[in-house]
C-alpha cells in the first residue's frame, strides 16, 4: 500500500514530538513535512527541537534533516494535517488548512464544539464521523477538521460510554490527578510540585464538565445531540510523568450489581472489526488488585491507548466509584489523533 | 499553676514522637512517663529513638534521659495517659489503663466507635465529653477513655460541622491525597510512591465513611445518637511529607448561595471563651487564591492545628465541592489528643 | 536603639521575599523601602507579589501596603539597600546605589570579584571589611558594595575555614546536589527533575572554583591576596526544596587524625564575642550519626545559618571527604546579606 | 539450536523478577526453574510473586504457572542457575550448586572476591574466564561460579577500562546518586526520599573501592592480580526509579587531551565479534548536550546496558572528570548475569 503524505503543525512541541515519534514507524502514512512557528522555520528540524527533545526515543533521523515549514497550507506535500497548536493559534491556523483541502486532525480545543466538528474517540462515536459531510459543504471544500477530546476527558468517556449503553449515566463526578506532561514543556514549575499537590489547571474542569455529552451524544442528521448526563470535576496535578489518574463516581438510572459493571467493561470492544493500528487490543483493562491502577506500572497497557480501570466498588453516595488511568499523551493526545486519521481511512473519508 | 504529669504510650513511634515533642514545652503538662514496648523498655529514650527519630526539632535534652517504661499502669507517675500505640495491641492496653484509673487520650482506632467513649474534635463536639460519666461508672473507676478522629476524618468534619449546622448535610464525597507520614515510619516504600500515585491505603475509606456521623452526632443522654447523612470515599497515598488534602463534594438539605457557605465557615469558632493552648486562632481559613491550599505552603496554618479550604465552587453533581488540607500529625494526630485533654481540664474532668 | 531604615532592591523575586520575610522582624533595621522593575512600580507591594510569593509566612501586613519603587535611589528613605537582582541589572543599579552614598549588600554575583568588594562571610573573612576604605575613596563617596557569595560557596567555605587554618588546604573537590529554590522561581521545570537528576546549573562549577580562594584570601593592605589552594566542582539539581547537599574531598598540607578534624570544626567559632542577631550559636555542627545530615531534617539547624557536617572519613584519593548541608536561600543568600550588615554595624562601618 | 535450560535461584524477589522477564524472551535460554525461599516454595510462581511483582511488563504466562522450587541443586531440570539470591543466604546456596557441577552466574557480594571466582564484566575482563578451571579443580567437579560486581561498580568500570588501557589510571574518585530500585522492595522509606538525599547505603562505597581493581586486574595464570589505582567513593540515594548516576574524577599516569579522552570511550567496543544477545551496540555513549546523560531520559539507551557518559571536562584537582548513567537493574544486575553466561556459551565453557 501507498503511504499516505502527513504533516505535523506545531511539530517543534511537546505534543508535536510525540507525533514525529509515532508517525514516523506509522503503517498507513509517511511524515513529509513539519511546521511550526516562524521562530523555528526555516531550520532543520534538528536544530529546531534540539534543546527541548523531551522523548526518550532519539529523532527520527529522517525527519532530523527536514526543512520546518510555516503553517501555512500552501505548497506542502501532504494530504492530512496533524495539528499539535497551541490553542491561541490553533483556531484559525486549522481552519486555513481545513478550507484549502487538507484533512485536519486536531488536539487543540478550539474547534472541538463546533456544531459540524465530530469530537472524537474512536471506541465511543466513530458514527460521528457523518458530520463532516455537513462541514465539507459548510466550507465549500474536500477539507475538514476532526478533533480528540482535551487528555483528561479522552481517558473519562472510555468506560463511561459501556456504562450509559448498559445502565444510561445520570450523574458522573471526577477527581483528577493529572501529569506533569499534560502542561507540555517547562509546564509547571518543579517548586510548586515538591512535597505537594497543586490544585489547579486553567480550563481542565470546564472542558471535563462538557466534551463527555458530546462525545456520548447521539447522531442526529447532519449533527450531535448532546448527552444529558451531568459531570462535576475538580482537578490537580501531581509529581507523575505521565499517566492521568482519576477517581470517579457515577449514578446510573438503574443501578447494576457490580458484577455487570465489571463485565460491561471487559465486554465493551466496538472496534474489533476494524483495522485500525493504533487501536488496543483491549480499550478497558479492568484489574482486580486492590492497589491498581498505578501511573508508573499501567500507564504503558495497550502502547499507551488502553484505560484501567480498578477498585470499583459501591458508593455510599452515588451508586459506584472507581478508579482509572489513562496515558495523558497517548491515549490523551497524539496517539487518539492518529487513530483518528487510522478511522477516516478505514471508512473511506479518504481521497 | 502546678503542671499536670503525663505519660506517652508507644513513645517511640512517629505519633509517639510528636507527642514527645509537643508535650515538652506545653504549659499545663509535664511529661514524666514514656512507655513503649518490650523492645525498648528499659533503655533510655535516646537509646530507644536514635536510628529511628524523625522530626525536625531535636529530641529534648530532659526526656532523652528518661527511662522508657513498659506499656501497663502499675507504678507509673503521672494521672494521664497519651497513647499513640499501634491498633494491634492499643485495645487492651488503653483499657488497663482507664481501669487503673488514668484518663487515656488515645489517637488509636480501637475504641473509637465504643459507645461510652467520646470520638472528640473540640471545635465540633465538646458536649459530648459527658458520655464518660456513663463509661466511669461502666468500668467502676475514675479512668476514662477518650479518642480523636482517624487523620484524613479529622480535617473533613471541621468544615462540615458550620455546614450541617446551617444547612444540614445530606450527602458528602471525598476524594483523598494523602501524606506518607499518616503511614508511620518506615510506611510507603519510596518504589511505590516514585512518579507515582499509590491508590490504596487499609482501612481508611471504612474509618471516614463511619467516623463522622458519631463525630457529628447528638448527645442523647449517656450516649450520642450518630448523624445520618451518608460519607463516600477514596483514599489515595501521594508524595507529600505532611498534611493531608482532600477534595470535597456536599449535597445539604437546602441549598445556600456560596457567600453562604463562605460566611459560615469563616464565622465558625465555637471554642473561642474556652482557654485551650493547642486551638488554633481560626479552625477554618478560607483561602481565595485560585491554587490555594496546597499541602507545602498551607499545612502549618495555625500551628498545624487550622483547616484550610478552598476552590469552593458549585458542584454540577450535588451542591458544592471545595478542597481541604490538614495536617495529619497535627490536627490528624498527636496535637487533638493534646487539644482533647486541654479541654478535659478546662471543662473540669480531670481531678 | 533606633532601627536603621533600609530597602530591599529587586523586592518581588525569590530572594527578594525572603529579604522582606526577614528584614520586617530584624532587631537592628526597619524595611521602608521596597523597589523592583517597572512591571511592579508604582503598584503596592501586595499586588505585585501576590501571584508568586512562595513563603510559607504571610506577607507581612505592614510591607503588603508599602508602594513599590524603581530601582533608583533617587528620593529613596533608606540607608542601607540589600540587593537581591537579577545578575542582568546588578551591576549598574548596584554602582549606582553605591556612589549615591548606599550601603549595598549584594547577593548578586557582578561585583564579587572586584578587588576593593569584599566576598563575605563574617565567620571565615569579617577582617576584610577593611578593603572598603579604598573603595569609598574610589567611589569618592560614603557609599560602597559588599557581597556574600553564590548560595553553594557559601556553605562550603565554613569547613573550609578551620581546615585551612589548622591544616592548609592543597585542594578541595566538590559535587553538589542543589536545592529548587536556588534556581528562584519558576526555576527548573518539574518535568526535568521528575524521575531524575538535572546534571547541569549554568556557570555554577565555575563560581565554585573561584569564590573560595577569595574568601579565604589573606588582607592584604587595601586588597585580599586569593588563596592557592585548587578547587573541582560537579554541580547537580536535585528535587528537593531547599538545601544545598554536597559531598567534599579534601587534601591539606598534612594530613591530621579524624579526631583533628572533627575536633577543628567543632571548636570554629570566630565570631563568638560579636552582637549580630543572624549568626549561629555554632557555625559548624558535626553530626555523628551514619546517615546525617539530610536535606529535609537538617537544612534550619541554626535557623539555616549553620552548616552541617557529616560522614566524616579518610579518603582513598585525597586525605579525608566528608558531606555538608547548607540552607541555600539563608545562609546561601538573603541571610548572609543581612548578617553582613550587622557586621558593618558592630565594627562602626555604618554611618 | 536447542535451547539451555536455566533456573533462577532467589526468583521471587526484585532481580530475580527481572531475571525472569529477561530469560522468558531469550534466544539461548528456556527458563525451567524459579527456586526460592520456603515461604514460596510449592507455590505457583504467580502466587508466590503477585503481592510483589513491581515491573512493568507482566508475569509471562507460562513462568506464572511453574511451581516455585526450594534452591536446592536436587532434582532441578536445567544446566545454568542465575543467582538472585540475597547475600545473606547466597554464599552457601551458590557452593551447593556449583560443586553439585551448575554453573553459577551470580549477582550477589558473597564470592566476588574469591581467588578462583571471576567478577566479569565481559567488555572489560572477559579473559578473567580462564580461572574458573581452576575453580573446578578445586571443586572437583564441572560446576563453578561466575559473577557480577556490585551494581554501581559494573557502570563505573566500563569507561575506566579504555582510560586505563590508554592512559594508565592513578586515582579514581566518585560520587553516587543511586535509584530507589538498587535497594529491592520495600528498600527505602519514602519518607527518607521526600524532600531529601539520603546519603548512606551499607556496605556500597567499601564494594565500589575494592571491585574495580580486581575487574581491570591482569590475568596471572590461574588468578587475577588486581590492579593498583586507588578508588573513593561516597554514595548517596536519591528519588529516582532505575539509572544510577555517578560524579567522576580521574588521574592518569599521563594526561592527555580532551579530544583523546572522547576518542578512546567511542573506539571502545571489545566484543564487536562476539556473538552475544543481551551487549549493546556501544557500551559506552558520549553524550554531547550540556545536561546530558540523565536518569529518566538516558537509563534505557542500548537496551539498559550501555553506560553513558558526559560533561567531560578539565579537573582542577585531578585531571579530567565527567557523569556516567548506568542502568542498575539491568547492567548493574539481571543483564550482566545474562550476558556473563552468553559469554560462557561463545567461549566454550559451557558442556
């Protein structure tokens, strides 16, 4: 098979690293061409990224030598643009890319509303996906942008979406303990995470209070019809590198033994029939220590894109709570985006 | 005034230690007793602590050369027992001593939940120290037992009590990260705890889920008539030296506005005409700040003793959440035995 | 004894706050004046910290309401300005200061190897004050520089002192494991000490190598004659939050028994018969134990002034090594800054 | 080719938990025994280890079903016994295997030294095998031991190798940032690592001056004469995972050039014709960034068993120094077992 051509946008990142990591051993596409801010274009990607390589993988060797490019759609040899931007630019930037033609694949927040944007999580809404009929005649183009839950919610919506099929979600409260790489690089400052918790993240209980009833919504013609479940948040970051950990509660409309909670979660594969490289072999991994999930030993399940699930058991205030641990930037990020690209290939949304 | 002698049960330990420390220099007690088990009984308390001391101030020159004692009453000089003994055997040998006659101020779980020994936290239930009149006359002495709260229930009922008795609790969640010092010396291993969050801690869901209701309680004659509003909970151990947080969702019967809520806790003082050295000025503070508190910079508020809370906001699940943070040593251990006993002698139980 | 009115420059930084934590509760001075860069002038102290004061006092009440000014002593009400810049504006601002007739105390690195400045450390070099004589005369006015040295020279050179004193120091090797604070506030990203040793502080090997041999310089008429002896140094960021943890190879003149080592340090105590309110009863502690000092349970012995010494042991390279632990933000910084000034004050230097 | 049959003495614990995730996958070997104490014997290995099994990749499968085995040579199926065991029962044990006629590839202190025992570092010594048919004879039997040195010994020696065989070694000095992992589970208290170095680990700094001589000693006919250079060592354990990270000095008997030095660490690559699975492609990495190597970044280059070395520079004390990072659990331990036993295979020593 011809690989498919892909760019990275804000390729010089964190987010934008793991991209170049991931594409760059891909089956399906061949990473052509990196952009980035005009700080960087115009070096080779070497230069660009050398000081702040924060991936334990070497550069790729052959992206190492290419020429960074502005984020500008004109000119670059690809079909399909990953977009790793940070939010303040990412808005237009996508939509520039999205108009001129090219599939844009995003983990920026500021399209993820959008009434004809599918926000998506393979496992949860691929049937989603339908929308971009209505955005490609909105914008007059074979172009569109699909985008990946913010990391924290990418994680959440996993077991929730077994749980509302089988007993419907009334009620869903998180607490999070989220990772250090979820803020990119420097992020937070170590002084504020030595001996301590720091219990605040600009914007993260807004957006984990609202994507899940998007992404758990049913397809309705050329749109969405949000879920009406309810989500309460409060978030903190913690001392982990990776690996987002959240406690959760969930009220059912009729509540379940937990027996059938555990085997909605272990039953619950939407994706087996599809080829898709980036998908694990099992979405949920529900574990039976006590003490299970951990950030360091499970982040890693299913290559980063697999969410355990643990000590679930009866809630004296809701009817169960549970633990999960989901990889922030696999799962969380770059890795959901490529498998999101891996979707549109798979059910023809591809030239 | 002629200070009080008291003893320390188990005063090699970290709770022990904290008491060694803080009794030292307190204006109504005289430390005169340390006790602890066989292996160290016999040596000098240097002898017994050296390898195993692990606060910051050093150990007081006087108690250094006491001898350390076993753990039973005959012979001792003092009228108080602090017991900071491990669960395993706290049981019997708290209650060799209420028999022989001493009041025993236990941090340990074991009588807690008796129903003639008052579960105590001064700022919310001073009243009901009366139910000792019932267990003096239960064991036919004038020794007593009295206990204060497990660690991470100790801060969470401060800020209920102001809230219950506004609005009337109906439901409370908490979500915790706990310190390692509420695990004792050598608790965690540091593998466990290393880019990690350790997910589990023994018995410590089932102490807050059932704590709080006695502590919030009615006393009802000889005995308390426990609170019926429903606790759930999910305890985690995270890498912090000290001072536990926890994040706080409430449901009430009514709803207040959150300048309600706000007013109440910072109005709450009820111990303000009572003369007890280890109250702090404030019990609650409310802090403003968007990232406040957080365990480093917050935990010695009040001499370790207040409970700060912030980031109160409405819950989108139940009424409110809100964190907290208190020192699990302190206002979690050995300073509310301390405080207990302060009280004890101010409100005239003891002879 | 009326109190010296003094200013903080560069008030609103790491430093700068811990000048103002310490200064507001000084016997000798009153801080009236608070000045930093345009960004913060004009506003009150208050609301251009509020967002990044990282102590864990509060901000005192009366230094909360003060105005902050610029960095000029123009109109300034003030004798004395500590000076707690950024190394990119010191220089200037601090000459500045010093020709309008200030005394400065400089933590800043820019004129510590000037010839008539001295780097000082009351306890190894308080004779070298003389050498401000000659600067007055250069400067033709009342006003002159003094300096304490980087944060980890300066616990290194008080074992040093009675070393070289006793036994003559050939050379002196050095690694360092160096708290956050030292890098002042964001610092180092949590991201590169998560998990980790960051190997690498910007030009701090090199104000190792050369800050001892001034220090411990001999006076020399109107200058100090640098000492000969070599210094090696390895500097690392470790994550901790304060204490600057280094381990220390020796080789002297002639090599002395361990008894005379041990015996040396803990005889050093040159400023015994000296009033100044910050220095330590005893400068060095040696600490017997196998596993002490340790950053976290001996970094405020002294109230962070002293420095401790431990694991004391012939060495098979060099004669002896030994691990010290020093405060890097008070005796590494602003403390010594304000202990120097208490030493111009007692020796008369001060108007 | 027919595979070896291994067993792992001391399976249970933190190495020999590695040793089973590392032969499972081996090409020479098949994994036929798992012996360990009493209290696991009889049990299935999954039994025995699943409260404690601390690596990331599971239990394979088809060792969690093996019933664990006392460590007695009787009756075991297999040829080679990795031993894992703890020093304190390892020197019996290992004797009892070697004279029932096994070879004994260990990873314990017990016979490092032994005249007729090599310590093997096959980069640097792998023509040490010679005396183990001296060994024999004294054994009367085919069976014999092998062995690896101390896990902060076996980076260490890597770089000295090609420094000595250029250059001649004088003087070694190093200092250790050793990971929580070299220590087993639970090794140390989190409460030791929070906020802090710990600066003693029993017996390390006596093995680290000592086995380094006899590595690079001469073979002398039947034994080894160990070399001369002198080392110290001071070792500290900080709060990370797997990698430790040592501070080195160096004098030779002739310095020579900064240049020099870096050539011979990247020529160095004394088995490049050797057939041997578990050696990197490079033992030796020259890192050039200035903050690098680092323990989370670098540990796991050449698959853990390259040693990485950087900040080569000028000493002002001795002649040059530099920063090494080895992987402790894997060079340091489990792999270099491995790899002494590949070595045993190519060299013919092996039936």
């Amino acid at each position: 098979m011809r690989k498919i051509k892909v760019g990275v946008l804000g390729a010089t990142g964190t987010v934008g690293q793991r991209f170049v990591e991931l594409l760059e051993k891909h089956p399906f596409f061949e990473l052509s061409e990196v952009c980035a801010s005009e700080k960087s274009s115009g070096k080779t990607y070497l230069e660009a990224v050398r000081e702040k390589w924060k991936i334990k993988a070497e550069i790729p060797e052959r992206i190492a030598a290419l020429e960074v490019k502005d984020c500008s759609p004109k000119g670059l040899d690809c079909e399909i643009a990953f977009s790793a931007l940070d939010s303040n630019v990412a808005g237009q930037i996508e939509e520039n890319f999205a108009n001129a033609g090219f599939a844009v694949s995003s983990n920026s927040k500021n399209h993820r509303m959008d009434a004809d944007v599918p926000l998506l999580v393979p496992e949860v809404n691929h049937e989603h996906l339908e929308i971009i009929n209505a955005q490609k005649e909105r914008r007059n183009s074979e172009g569109f942008i699909i985008t990946n839950p913010n990391c924290s919610t990418a994680g959440l919506v996993i077991p929730l979406k077994p749980l509302d099929d089988s007993f419907r979600l009334d009620k869903v409260h998180v607490v999070t303990m989220q990772a250090l790489s979820g803020a990119g690089y420097p992020g937070n400052s170590a002084i504020d995470l030595i001996d301590n918790v720091y219990p605040f993240i600009s914007g993260e209980e807004e957006k984990m209070e609202t994507e899940p009833q998007k992404i758990l919504g049913k397809l309705n013609g050329a749109s969405v019809k949000n879920a009406a479940f309810k989500v309460s948040a409060q978030c903190n970051r913690v001392f982990v590198s990776d690996g987002h950990f959240e406690c959760v509660t969930v009220e059912l409309e009729k509540k379940p033994s937990i027996e059938e909670i555990i085997e909605c979660f272990e039953a619950f594969n939407p994706l087996k029939n599809f080829n898709l490289p980036s998908k694990p072999e099992k979405p949920i991994i529900v574990m039976k220590e006590k003490d299970r999930p951990q950030p360091r030993l499970d982040r890693d399940k299913g290559d980063g894109m697999s969410v355990c699930v643990g000590r679930i058991k009866e809630s004296k205030t809701m009817h169960y709570s549970f633990n999960l641990l989901s990889h922030n930037t696999l799962r969380g990020a770059a890795m959901s985006s490529i498998l999101n690209v891996e979707l549109l290939a798979e059910k023809g949304f591809l030239k």
